[in-house]
C-alpha cells in the first residue's frame, strides 16, 4: 500500500568519492522503492555517526543489497509499505535502524528493524534512538550480560553509545563508571548519572577506576577505542569480568598479551558489529528493545541527548563536527517536517 502521489525523486546525499566530510553534496536521485519486508518512510530527521564518517571515507562499504546512500538511522511517517508487511501502515511514525540511505527525503528500511516513536518524541528525538540503542542493548546487555548491582565502565561517556549506556545501565540497576576528554565532559558524564567520571587526558583511567572501586574493578568493560587499551581495560575488570568491543577508533591489532590474566580471572573478550547483522538478528534486538526499553522512553526516562541539529543540505558540517569529538551527545540531520 501507498500513500497517493509520491514524488519519483527526492533529495539526497552522496559522497563524489572518498575523503573527508567537504565530498558531501546534495544531490537528486529516484525515491526507493520498498521491498515485500520493507517499509517506505518519509524522512523527517535522520542521526550522524561514526559509520558514517567511515563509509565516507570508502572504509566502511555498504552491504552489496543495502542502498549506497550514506545513514543508517532515520524517523519520519510510513508512507509505503511492501506485501509482506502487516504491522506497520500508511501514516505510522516509524523511528529505524536502516541497512543505508538514510540522508535523503525518502528511505526504505526493514519493518522488523523499525519501532514507534516514544510518547512526547519529535522527529530529531526519534531519529537519534536506533544506532546508539540497538548497539547498546546489543553489546552491553546481551553479549556483555550487565547485570543488576553490577558495574560497568563506559568509554567515550559523552558519544551516541556512550550516553545511551551511561543511562541504560543506570536505569536497569548498575554502577556506572565512564571515561572522557575533559573535566566538563566527566561533568557531563555525572549529570547523565554516572558514579564516576575520568578525565582519560589526565589521568591513567585503570588506575583512576581501581581507585574509585576500591581495588574490586568492574563487571564489564564497553569500549570504543581498540587495541591501545586492551591491557588497560583486562586490569580493571574483576573476576569473571566482561570486556565488550564496540568501535576500534585507535586501531584493533593488539601485538600481544598474557593469555593467563584472562584463564586467571575467567574473563570473557567479545564485541560485535551491527550493520552485517541479518534482519532477523537486528529483528529480535528491535523486539527487545520494545519490550524492555521503549516503556522507559514512553515514561519519560534515558532518552537521546541532541548536541546540535543540521539541515540536510549541510551534511558536511555535521560530519566535521562528529570528526571533532567536541559534541556531548548525538549530531543529527533535519530532513523535513
């Protein structure tokens, strides 16, 4: 089913080759149209992040059957739907995890990877909520099994992952410990709820975080950053400790470490991606997240924190500033509405 009366083409974003963020430029090309298990959302607003830059970048290529179009995040009104779909209609607000194309004014997206927009969101709100979310839910709560009364520490507290773990894991009853760039981004940090904030600058954070814990180390380690604190990270876990791989921003080769501290202290290593994930698998977080973190969101708690918005057409700009890393919080895209 379709809406009447859709344009042909639209608007959209396309990198005229790899390079930094000024390869950006707006651009016409034709509306998608939605396959039988996919949805066809008007694009209101769509979320910056750090895939982005790397698929920018010619880093990161799209999955061959997923649109070449940079963005994998998006919230706007369902305006077609495909033959198989039978929980989303024309008219809904769908906020998705896209597999691409996500700059532009229309955009497909799987309907397993789409939920609501929570009570009292706007487009921006709605559309800063699956990236950081599903990655989250995945990485911390699922492969990293945090707990109730256990800790956890958060790299980079004051990114898109790092406020959205920052509040879950409070929310769902762990002490929170996070790392930061600067006194007032640890400010941040312990504004959004976290027991502990270090300045990663300044201070050696496993010797920092040793001390705010009194020698016990934490449950689980969520990091962005790679392989230059590998070691850092296996000291500050406590026995059984869980260290979760999300980002390798400073590289992901670690030359080499004693195999013992990990047999020692019955520690686990593991991480994940999201985009290579099939629909199914990317299917089952959105349904827990409906269940277990949307009522959240719906009550008013956790929610994204926006540090800047950009209309479509200044792309670029935004990128920058993700490349920055001066924000707090997520950067987004204005698309319509």
């Amino acid at each position: 089913m379709t809406t009447a009366a859709l344009p042909t083409t639209m608007r959209q974003i396309e990198a005229r080759e790899p390079g930094g963020p000024e390869v950006l430029a707006l651009a016409t090309g034709p509306v998608p149209q939605p396959r039988p298990h996919e949805v066809l959302i008007r694009v209101e607003a769509a979320g910056v992040n750090r895939p982005d830059l790397m698929q920018r970048a010619g880093k990161y290529p799209p999955p061959p059957d997923a649109s070449p179009l940079i963005g994998l995040e998006v919230a706007g009104e369902v305006v077609a739907v495909g033959a198989e779909v039978v929980n989303w209609h024309v008219g809904d607000r769908a906020t998705a995890l896209t597999n691409g194309g996500g700059y532009a004014e229309y955009c497909v997206a799987p309907a397993a990877q789409c939920l609501p927009w929570p009570a009292g969101f706007d487009a921006v709100r709605a559309a800063a909520l699956p990236e950081t979310y599903f990655t989250v839910w995945a990485n911390l709560f699922q492969h990293g099994r945090l707990a109730r009364g256990e800790a956890v520490l958060v790299h980079g507290g004051t990114s898109g992952i790092g406020v959205t773990a920052i509040q879950l894991a409070r929310e769902f009853g762990a002490r929170v410990y996070a790392t930061a760039g600067s006194d007032d981004k640890c400010a941040a940090c312990l504004a959004l709820g976290a027991d502990g904030a270090i300045n990663y600058r300044s201070t050696d954070f496993a010797e920092r975080l040793m001390e705010l814990t009194g020698g016990a180390g934490v449950n689980v380690v969520l990091d962005i950053v790679g392989a230059p604190y590998f070691e850092r990270n296996l000291r500050c876990l406590a026995m059984d400790g869980r260290l979760v791989e999300v980002s390798t921003q400073l590289g992901s080769k670690v030359e080499r470490f004693d195999l013992l501290k990990v047999m020692q202290r019955r520690l686990v290593i593991t991480g994940s991606t999201m985009r290579p994930r099939t629909t199914a698998e990317k299917g089952a977080i959105a349904q827990a997240l409906r269940e277990r973190v949307w009522p959240v969101l719906n009550a008013g708690r956790c929610g994204p924190l926006v540090y800047a918005t950009f209309p479509l057409a200044e792309a670029a700009a935004a990128h920058a500033l993700l490349e920055s890393s001066v924000h707090v919080g997520k950067v987004m895209l204005k698309v319509a509405g």
